[in-house]
C-alpha cells in the first residue's frame, strides 16, 4: 500500500476476483507470494 502504482492497482473497483498462492521452502525457509487479480467473466 505504500507504493503508487500497487496502491491504485489494489483499490481498482473493475477487480471482481483474485486468486493468491503461498508456498514455503523447507531448505532456505523463504515464503513465496503471488496474487492474481481478474476482471467480471465476458
């Protein structure tokens, strides 16, 4: 939220869905985020 450009993409009201996955590396111990944000269905 503190950058711009992430900031006005986040708060987009043509957003419906989103989808997000985490995933954890036992050897390193790093989590890996993503988030995938969709439009309404044509």
């Amino acid at each position: 939220m503190y950058s711009t450009g992430h900031r006005q993409n986040l708060l987009k009201p043509d957003y419906k869905r989103f989808g997000y996955g985490i995933v954890v590396d036992p050897m390193r111990g790093r989590a890996y985020a993503v988030q995938n944000f969709a439009g309404a269905e044509q």
